[in-house]
C-alpha cells in the first residue's frame, strides 16, 4: 500500500534570538503617532502603510536584525519547496490591535506581486489579545469532517489551524494561505509586523 500526502501546506514557526524587542515596540508606538494608517484586513487598530525596503530597514537595528534571522529561515523553506530562485524581503507593515480589535481573513496573494512566502512576528504579544487562525485553502472539507465523523482533528481533517502568538515567535506560511486574527479579549497593545517575501 502507498499512502500519500498530497498538496501538503507548510506553517514554519521560529523565534527571533537576542532582538531587543522592547525598543522595536516603542519604535512602533512613535510611528503609529505620525501615520493615520491604512485599513485593509484590519478591524479597529492601527496597520501601517506597507513599507518597502531598504526604507526604515536601513536605520532601524532591531528591524534589521530581524529580517536578517527570518530570511535565513526563508532561505531553508525556499529549497523545500524548490523555488528556482532565491526570495527576499518585498514589502512589511506594523500591526496594532487593542481590546475587540482583530484582522478579518485574508490572505497576501496580490495580482503581479510575486509573493511567494508570507509571514509574521510578534513583536509584543500580551496574553488573550487574540490568536492567529488559519484556513484550509479547501473550504469545504468541514463540510465533511466535523466531531460527528472523526475521532480528533489533524492535518488531514481540519478546515482550520489556530495558533498561538508568544513575544519573538514568528510564523511563515504560503502567501496564498487564508488567515484571520481573533478578537483581542484585553486592553493592550498587541503589536506585531506582517512581511512578504518574493522575487524582486
Ligand atoms: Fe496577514
């Protein structure tokens, strides 16, 4: 018998090391003082304009150092998945959700764009302030699995994938990925930046 896995998905998680993610939050805050904003999947909150780079990237340590760390990560998903050639930085944006704030789904395919790895880090995580879930891109397989068929939910039965942010954690999921962020349930600031990667 040869059972097969069949257009697997990936979610790679990481922690950021020795980042001082203190100074990177309150970079954030100032920012968040000079820019209205865009609102895109955002529900309440603040997201900031996408930013490309090298801008801010350059200047900033804690930004730099960062992406330094998750495209070596990059790097590793980029030979799994045999991409022809090497992805980079394309585009990120701060995040910040307070209490009932959330992001509904969505997810970063963009016509031309040429993203091909989506992801995000978590710059300031407080506990309850709302996890991130992410949607089997085959919406209706929960139309036939629920707990009336199976025994317990896996890779193979789920419609979706929830996972809980920490503080340095970091996710990096196909740019086609659907995903949303739950309703923060308390009354802090929960920040965290949201990144493309992709041929240039
Ligand atoms: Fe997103």
């Amino acid at each position: 018998m040869i059972f097969q896995d069949v257009f697997k998905e990936y979610l790679v998680i990481d922690y950021l090391k020795n980042i001082n993610l203190k100074q990177l939050a309150k970079n954030i805050k100032t920012a968040r003082k000079s820019h209205n904003g865009v609102s895109i999947s955002n529900l309440g909150g603040w997201q900031s304009e996408a930013i490309v780079p090298p801008n801010i990237i350059s200047v900033d340590k804690e930004l730099n150092d960062s992406f330094k760390q998750i495209q070596n990560v990059v790097n590793i998903i980029a030979d799994k998945i045999n991409l022809a050639d090497n992805v980079y930085l394309k585009n990120f944006w701060f995040n910040i959700n307070n209490k009932f704030e959330s992001n509904a789904i969505h997810h970063h395919l963009h016509f031309m764009s040429k993203n091909i790895i989506s992801g995000v880090f978590y710059v300031d995580y407080p506990k309850d302030s709302g996890e991130i879930v992410f949607c089997n891109s085959n919406d209706v397989r929960g139309a036939l699995y629920d707990m009336s068929t199976i025994k317990k939910y896996n890779e193979y039965n789920s419609q979706n994938w929830k996972v809980k942010p920490e503080t340095g954690k970091f996710l990096l999921f196909p740019t086609y990925l659907k995903h949303y962020v739950e309703p923060s349930r308390i009354n802090k600031d929960r920040i965290s930046i949201a990144f493309n990667f992709g041929y240039i």
